[in-house]
C-alpha cells in the first residue's frame, strides 16, 4: 500500500514540481518575444511559472550593457526574493544580447539558485565582422572601420553593441571594451574573483548555436568559441578566457556542467519561434 501511494504521488505531482523559467529576450526584443514559450510550457508543464523580464524593450535593449545588467540583476532579485515559488531554483533563459547578460546575472548574483542556464544564439565570446544579410550587406564597411567607430568612448558608454565587439586584435580589445573583458575577468588590474565564485553556483549551462544563425558572426560565438588574429575558428579551449579559468568556464567544463551543441538550419530569431526547436532542446531541460 505505501508503495502504491508513493507512485501515485508522483504520477500525480504538482505543478509546481516543475522549477519557473525566467527568461531574457536579445537586442530589438522585448519580452514578448518569449509568447511562444509561455504558452508551451504551459502546454507541456501547466502551472509552471514562466517569468518572460519585461524590461529594456526595444529601441531600450541598445543603452549600454552595464545598465541593463544591473536593471535585469534588479529585476530578478524583485521577483525572485521572498518568493517560496523559486526556494528551489529556477531556470534561467536567454537569446542573443540575452543571452550574454543572463550569463553575466550568473557571475554578478551572489545568491542566484539557477538550476540550468539555457543559452540560445548567445554573443557569448562577443562579435567581429558584418553580418552577411539584409540590411547589414548595404553596408560598405569593414570590421575594422567598425572598429574604430565603436571603440570611442561615446560608443562604448551609450550602445549594447559596442560593449560585446569583441575586435580580433585582442590588446585593442582590452583597450577599449569597458564591459566584456570586465564581465571576463581578462583585465590583470581589474580582477573580480566573486564573479568566478558565483559563476560556478549555477546547476548547468547549455548553449545553442547554428551554423545558420546568419546574424551572431561569428556564429560560434554562441558556443564559446570565437576568431584567431587571421579570423580562423579558435575553440573554446584555447580562449584566455578558458585557459586562465578567469570566470571558472573551465573548471565548469571540467566537472561536466557545460553542454554545447550546434544545430544546423537554424536562423537566429527561430529559436523562439518554432515548436519543435523547443520541444527538442528545451523542454527536456526544464525540469
């Protein structure tokens, strides 16, 4: 008889078995860019509560990228503080420009209880060259042009942009980003060891990216890995990055808490769009 009541306890467990999703849309998003996915979870896990951050929509997700951070660190605190709903953990989702600030949440929370960290087409290693399609093909310039534009200070203290280009000459990269290289702990005087401590609090982190992205250049950026000085494809291994453990990336890696997976045929705004991608890559990780 125990037996019996215990299986049926969990056949028939609660809703709220299932931990709330949290999520952060990218650059020209808003939070209604997550519709799809609260209605899914809801379709496949009903009860679950699914938190899409209402915060820096539109033209607003451009303003640079300490303060968004700090607005989406805020944010979560508020929603999650004094709430028994998230007593035992949550996830943690993010697309795009998202993605890289719900990676940075993760190394500036003291006290997150993210479970899995789901990143979708994320800028995580940063950006470097021009997109090739609309409308970015009608414009005749060069990375390096780019470079030299958003590398001011101007740029790099007012657009999102800026604070995740990421130029393939890394001296003038730590030069002149005010945000990623800091987020990275790359800068030898500038060294925040919290942000490593708190990185490694997190459950797990998997990464999506597509060769077809056609938006994130390079693409594998959203899997850690990024550009040589000749834009030749480095590994994620083989980042300063990873290699110091500045964030704790590798010790992560190491303890079997990273999975990264590239999908093919994927442009970069489908992820949140199509059922199936979610059904297949995250739903299975929405425990």
């Amino acid at each position: 008889l125990r037996l019996l009541l215990l299986l049926l306890a969990v056949v028939h467990a609660p809703a709220d078995a299932y931990k709330p999703v949290i999520m952060m849309h990218g650059i020209v998003g808003s939070y209604h860019d997550w519709d799809n996915y609260v209605v899914w979870i809801q379709k496949y896990h009903p009860g679950t509560i699914s938190v899409p951050l209402n915060i820096y929509n539109s033209a607003n997700s451009s303003v640079p990228l300490w303060t968004q951070l700090q607005g989406v660190l805020d944010l979560i605190e508020e929603t999650v503080s004094g709430n028994e709903a998230y007593a035992n953990g949550y996830h943690l989702l993010g697309h795009s420009q998202g993605a890289l600030l719900a990676r940075c949440v993760l190394e500036c929370m003291s006290d997150h209880q993210v479970d899995n960290f789901i990143s979708l087409a994320g800028v995580l290693s940063g950006f470097y060259g021009v997109p090739d399609m609309p409308p970015f093909q009608l414009v005749n310039e060069t990375a390096e042009v780019v470079t030299e534009v958003l590398y001011t200070e101007k740029m790099q203290e007012s657009f999102s942009v800026a604070n995740f280009w990421r130029d393939i000459d890394y001296n003038n990269y730590l030069k002149h980003n005010i945000f990623l290289p800091v987020v990275n702990n790359e800068i030898s005087d500038n060294i925040t060891e919290a942000y490593r401590d708190n990185f490694l609090k997190v459950g797990h982190v998997t990464l999506y990216g597509s060769p077809q992205d056609f938006l994130i250049t390079p693409w594998y950026s959203e899997l850690f890995d990024f550009y040589n000085a000749d834009e030749t494809r480095s590994d994620m291994t083989k980042q300063p990055f990873y290699t110091s453990d500045s964030f704790g990336l590798k010790t992560l890696d190491e303890r079997g808490g990273l999975t990264r997976t590239a999908v093919s045929g994927v442009p970069h705004a489908r992820w949140q769009y199509n059922e199936d991608l979610f059904q297949k890559y995250v739903l299975p990780l929405l425990n």
